[in-house]
C-alpha cells in the first residue's frame, strides 16, 4: 500500500516537474542564462533541412553524430503541424514519459525499488530544460529498455544496444557487464548485427553516413570538461588562451591546449583498457552486475571525455534509475554524488555559462565542484564493482595446519 502511494505521488510530481520544464523551452517561462532552445531552432532545424534531401551534412563540422541521430533529427518532421522545435520538445517529453513508464512497470511489485522511479522524477528536473532540448534524452530511453531487456530477452537488448550505439555511440558501454556464455554471445552477436545493418542500409543510401568521425577527431578541450579546468585556473596566472565556440561546443583555444586534449584522450584509453581488464578478470556475476557494469562504464567515459556537454548526465540520470530500481546496493553512493552534480550542471549551464567561459571565481568554482562530484563517483562505483565481481570472487586460502597440530594427529592417528 505504501509503495502503491509512493507511486503514485512520484506521477504527480513527474507531471507537474515536466510541466515546468516544458514551460521553459516554451518560453512561457524565461529562465536567466543562455537560451537552451535555440539550438534546436538553429542548428538541428538546419540539420533537418540537410537531411530531408538525403545526404548528411557531411560539409557542417558541428555534425559529430553517428548515422542513425538523423532518425532522432528528422523525427519532429512526423508532428508537421507543431512546426519543428515545438515538435521536438514534445518527441522529448515523450521519450521521458517512456523512460519514467518503463521504471513504474519494473517497480510494480516488491521485487523492484520504487526508488528507482525517484531518481529519475528528480534528476531530469535537477538538470533543467537541456534535457528537453537536446535528444539524449530519446537516446536515454532506448538505453533503459536494453537494461531492462537485457535479463530476459537477450536478443532483443542487443538490438536495442546496437541501435542506441548508432544514435550516440555510448550504449555499445551496456554491453561490458553482460554474464559470460550464451547470454553475452547472443547479446553481442545481435547489437553487431544491428550495427551493422544499419550502418550498411544508411551508408547506401545517404552520402556522408560516416563523414562525423572526422569532425569527433579534431575537437578540442570544451570549457565544462575535467581538462579545461587547468586552462580555467592557469588564467588566473597568465595563461592568454580564449574561449571560442569551435567544432559545435565552447572550446579552449590557444598554448598546450592539444596536449591537454591528447591528455583527455590518453585517459579515454586506459578508462577503456581498464574495462578490459575487469571484464577478463570478474568472476562473480549476479543479477545486477550488467546495470552496475553500465554505470560505472558510462562514468568513465564522462569524466575522462574532452567534452562533458550539460545532456551527459541525462544518460547518467537514467543508468543510475535503473540501477537503483534493481536494487544494487553497491551503486547508491554513485548515484547520490550524480544527482548532487545534476544542480551544479544546471547552475553552470545555462544559468552561471557567462561566469563559466570568463573563468572568474564563480564559475570555476562551480565546474570544479561538479566535476570533482564525477570524479568521486567514477572512482567509487568503479571500486565497488571490482570488489564485488573480482575480489569478492576469489576463494578463500587456507591458512597451513600449525606444526604442533600435524605432529599430534600422527601420534594418535586420528
């Protein structure tokens, strides 16, 4: 009963809280700060000018997304009638409604955490109206449902993680905690086949499907990443680079800004090497090891990135849901620190970005502290996921029989 009641209050506020959000990239509502929306009216409705003639923007820098992102961008094309940004706010709005259906029906019994739910009612608020004015969120979504799939119907998970992973890449991480056997053959064997096929039917048919890995290549340091903050602080003591919007994002531009990059990248490596090494090393599946897996992966690949873009902690938002409505008590403490950064995400953009791209105290202070929070929480869940599958994994040793105790069980014989 009480659970039932949690339920349906955490509906209400999801429905008022989304109301507020979409007030805000209505502009009914005007928030202080950089306008989140104009994005969308810009450079995505510019993008679905591009792609309704079938090809891709291969000429446009700012397109870094793999092929099936246009599906996502042509989308609001189905809602004619809305016109193009309020169109898009609304597919948003109801890939949210998805994600929040999909924890509700796994929390419908005592089996599953109502908690789960909570998270992600008060994350995406905590984040702001980025989340409905970028498609992560869709992307989010289709994340959720290859989680959820994955105990089951492992094939179909695999679909979904292929599919996810041509839309924005980062779900193919869902696929590190899968348990060894069948279950991961089948899994990997249908998100490659998905991945495949899809890049094949999109490079066929539209020129450029592949033109946005040489854009990803060349991007530098992006003012709200775990690297800029050396640039940020070496302002204060000479340093005379400039914040200038490049390849998409406000980037670092100036002295040692490429090694900083290469820094980034070399951290982006070792995060994935390490990833190898637990995976070849874990011992110990449970239940709950695929959502913790995720997690830990997609926190790695934030933190280490070049770019940590506001929409990242959608994807965060989302992961941690799950991983709380499974109940993975290993998680909570991750989780916690991401929707203690959520705010300070918001805070940094689009309400303080000003103070953020002058590097003043206010804003350095605030990404530092966002940043650090990701940090924590990168290196928390990835401890406790090592300690569970590997550590915990191993068999105890024997400690060796003392001497005195041998000698007499020769004598008596027992």
């Amino acid at each position: 009963m009480v659970a039932g009641t949690g339920l349906r209050l955490s509906i209400v506020v999801w429905a008022v809280t989304r109301a507020v959000l979409m007030l805000c990239v209505f502009r009914v509502w005007h928030m202080p700060g950089s306008d989140v929306s104009v994005d969308i009216e810009v450079i995505y409705q510019g993008w679905y000018g591009v792609l309704r003639t079938g090809v891709f923007p291969y000429d446009d820098v700012t397109w870094q997304y793999p092929p099936a992102a246009a599906l996502a961008v042509l989308a609001p094309g189905l809602l004619p009638f809305l016109g193009y940004a309020p169109a898009f706010f609304v597919l948003c709005l109801l890939a949210d409604t998805a994600v929040m259906g999909m924890l509700l029906y796994a929390a419908r019994d005592r089996r599953r955490s109502p908690l789960g739910v909570w998270v992600w009612v008060i994350g995406v608020p905590l984040l702001g109206p980025i989340v409905y004015a970028r498609y992560d969120v869709m992307v989010t979504a289709v994340a959720v449902a290859a989680l959820f799939a994955a105990g089951r119907r492992t094939r179909l998970a695999g679909a979904l993680v292929g599919f996810g992973a041509l839309l924005k890449v980062w779900p193919l991480l869902l696929l590190m905690g899968t348990p060894r056997g069948t279950r991961t053959r089948q899994v990997w064997g249908s998100a490659l086949v998905t991945g495949l096929v899809l890049t094949a039917l999109f490079t066929a048919a539209m020129p450029g499907a592949l033109a946005f890995l040489t854009f990803q290549r060349d991007r530098g340091t992006e003012v709200e990443s775990l690297g800029s903050l050396v640039f940020h602080l070496a302002r204060h003591f000479g340093w005379h680079g400039k914040a200038r919007l490049n390849y998409g994002s406000v980037e670092f531009l100036g002295r040692h800004v490429h090694a900083v990059s290469a820094l980034a990248l070399g951290l982006s490596v070792l995060a994935f090497a390490w990833l190898l090494v637990w995976r070849l090393r874990a011992r110990r599946f449970t239940p709950t090891t695929p959502h913790d897996a995720a997690f830990a992966a997609v926190l790695l690949f934030t933190t280490t990135s070049r770019v940590i873009s506001p929409q990242y902690m959608v994807w965060l938002i989302g992961l941690a849901a799950v991983c709380v409505t499974v109940r993975t008590p290993r998680q909570g403490l991750p989780v916690l620190l991401v929707l203690l950064a959520a705010p300070l995400t918001q805070l940094e953009f689009p309400l303080w970005f000003s103070h953020v791209i002058a590097s003043d105290k206010l804003g350095v202070a605030t990404l530092t502290l966002r940043n650090a929070l990701l940090v924590t929480a990168t290196v928390i869940s990835c401890v406790r996921l090592w300690r569970e599958t590997v550590t915990a994994a191993k068999p105890p040793q024997q400690e060796p029989e003392p001497p005195a105790e041998r000698e007499s069980t020769l004598v008596t014989g027992t």
